[in-house]
C-alpha cells in the first residue's frame, strides 16, 4: 500500500508544531505558516524571494507545477512573521537583496523541499504526532481546516486548482462514509 501524506486534523497539533518551530528556527516556523494559510506548494514557498513579501500586503506568483499566475493576500498572522523574520533572523545571517530567495539554508542557497521535509518530521516525531507526515502536509492541513471553516468545497477546488470536488475532498482526508468530518457550524 502506498504511504499516503496526511493533513494534520488537529488545530492543537497545528499550534504544537508551530510552537516548538518558533523555539528553533524562525525561519522554518515561517515556511509552515506559510504552507498552513495559504496552500502553496512547498516549491512555491521555497521559490519566493525577499522582494516578493517584503512589505506587501498580497503575494504574485507562477505555480511552479501549473505555470498558472496566483494572488493571494497575505493575512495578518503571516505578515508579522515575515517581518519578524526578516529584521530579527535572516538579515543577521544574510544581506537582504530584494532579488535573494527569501529562506536560505547554511551554504547561502536556496532552502530545498527535502530540508523542509526533514525539519517538518524531526518536529512531528519529538511532538508524538503520528500522522504521516510529508511537505504536502501544510497544502493538506491549509486545505482540511479550510473546508472545515468555510464548508465551500468548489471554492477550496479552485484556491488548490483541481480539477472536481471529489479529487479536492480525497486530497484533504475527508471521508463522509467513515464519518470522519464532524461539521459545528455556528452563526
């Protein structure tokens, strides 16, 4: 059976793993709320580069799988952390030229999905959180807690760009026959 990366289901696991990144490395701890409240690919988080955040209010990119053209606002939660990140990490270690990949590993290069993968596990494992967990978790988690928000599954379709409904409910882990999915709505 393949090994299938899950979302985290748990809001408190979310914050837990934020947590314990923010004890060490502001930079990784970034790249996750990136991927927890936005939905990009880990590629197209590590493809960002200081000019494209650095004081602004929405993000512009070309997915890298897609090629499709994307904007997307950055919230509040994400453009303090950018900031942090920015004045309080990176800028001890690294010039801030505007044109630089925004998240640098040791040798000044860009960071690569498969130090994220580690970092994301290496975190989840010290926590106890046993999902399998992969870079794609952040895509799925942000999908996930989007739906269970919002219950609007063609607009969560359309922010992942699949290509139905049924791919988008399968690719965040919800399963209506299992009755895994426990809908509070409150107005």
């Amino acid at each position: 059976m393949k090994n299938i990366v899950e979302p985290i289901k748990s809001k408190k696991d979310l914050e837990r793993i934020e947590e314990f990144l923010e004890k060490h490395s502001k930079r990784n701890r970034l790249i996750f709320a990136f991927g927890i409240n936005t939905g990009l690919r880990v590629s197209d988080i590590l493809g960002l580069n200081v000019e494209d955040v650095e004081g602004k209010n929405y993000v512009e990119i070309k997915e890298k799988k897609t090629g499709k053209y994307k904007r997307f606002p950055l919230n509040a939660k994400l453009k303090a952390l950018i900031k942090d990140y920015l004045m309080n990490e990176r800028c001890k270690s690294y010039s801030l030229l505007d044109k630089e990949p925004l998240f640098l590993g040791k040798k000044h290069c860009r960071l690569d999905r498969s130090q994220v993968y580690r970092f994301l596990n290496e975190a989840c494992k010290r926590l106890g959180i046993t999902a399998n967990v992969g870079t794609h978790t952040m895509r799925k988690s942000f999908g996930y807690h989007f739906y269970k928000k919002y219950n609007d599954i063609v607009l969560l379709q359309k922010i992942l760009n699949h290509s139905s409904p049924a791919m988008t409910l399968k690719y965040i882990g919800v399963d209506f026959s299992t009755n895994d999915f426990n809908i509070d709505f409150e107005l």
